[in-house]
C-alpha cells in the first residue's frame, strides 16, 4: 500500500493520472462477468423481461447527498455517457444511518476516481459520505464526490 503522506504529495499530470485510473477500471470485474451476491439478488427477484431496467432502478449518489455508505465491492459496467473512463460503477455494501445492505450506482466522474483509486490501493471496504456541491456549474450540475470517514469517524454514523 502506498505510503500516504508520500500519495498526498505526488501529484500525477492529467493524462497520467486518467490512464492510471483507466487501467485500474479495466480490470475490474464487470458486472455481467462477476456479480456479487446482492446482485444475484436483484436478478432473481425480476422476470427475465425486467433485467436491464433493474440497473436503472438503483440507488444513485445525485438521489442520496449526506447520506454516508460503506462501499464494500465495486464492479464495472459500461456507461452510455462518454466521459473520460466510459463506465459507472455498480457499489455493494451498507448504508450507514440504517444498517441496510444495498447496492449504489456511481456515475460521477469524481466520485468513480475516488472508487478507483480506493480498490487500487486496497483499501475497501472505506465508509464514505456522498457529498453534493451547493453551487452549480455553469451549466446547472451540482458535482457530487465522495468524503472519506475515517473509522472513528463512521462509528459514530452507524444505525
């Protein structure tokens, strides 16, 4: 694992970075390859005809702003957005505040970083708080990342 205060201090050029982080999510494994239990879940608990809509039908970060959840798994799946890594990611795990096991979709360019960088460095499970910025963009998008809760920190969170 790399030293953090060292990772703190070197900062990657952005080309270097984005193909860093596009390695990382290219071999993670995607959804459809290797689902996790919970998703299995969702599959069996829909006709055959309902599958597809079940990926949109997910909890999202845009719909759950200071709400903190513990991202135990990430998987990959293709995004129909071009942005620079072309995937959201599919997280499992558990909602702090009330103990429910859950899956969360991330499309957030900022918020897929973060998942990235977190899996590269091993250090999932990590509780994480879902952050909307108050002031738009130009365009009218409220960015949204993630804060990372140290433990202490996400004990305090829980149920």
């Amino acid at each position: 694992m790399p030293n953090k205060e060292t990772q703190a201090l070197s900062v990657q050029s952005g080309g270097a970075a984005i193909e860093e982080l596009r390695a990382v999510a290219m071999a993670l494994p995607d959804v459809e390859e290797d689902p996790t239990e919970k998703m299995l879940a969702y599959v069996a608990s829909a006709p055959p005809e309902a599958w597809e809509a079940l990926w949109q039908s997910l909890p999202n970060l845009q719909d759950n702003p200071g709400r903190s959840f513990r991202v135990e798994t990430i998987r990959a799946r293709p995004s129909d957005f071009e942005g620079a890594l072309g995937i959201y990611l599919v997280c499992e795990g558990t909602w702090l505040d009330s103990g429910e096991r859950s899956l969360l979709t991330c499309s957030s360019i900022m918020g897929i970083g973060q998942l990235l960088v977190l899996h590269r460095d091993q250090r999932l499970p990590a509780d994480l708080e879902i952050v909307r910025k108050e002031k738009p963009t130009r365009r009218g998008f409220h960015p949204i990342h993630f804060r990372y809760l140290d433990p202490a920190q996400a004990a305090k969170r829980v149920g």
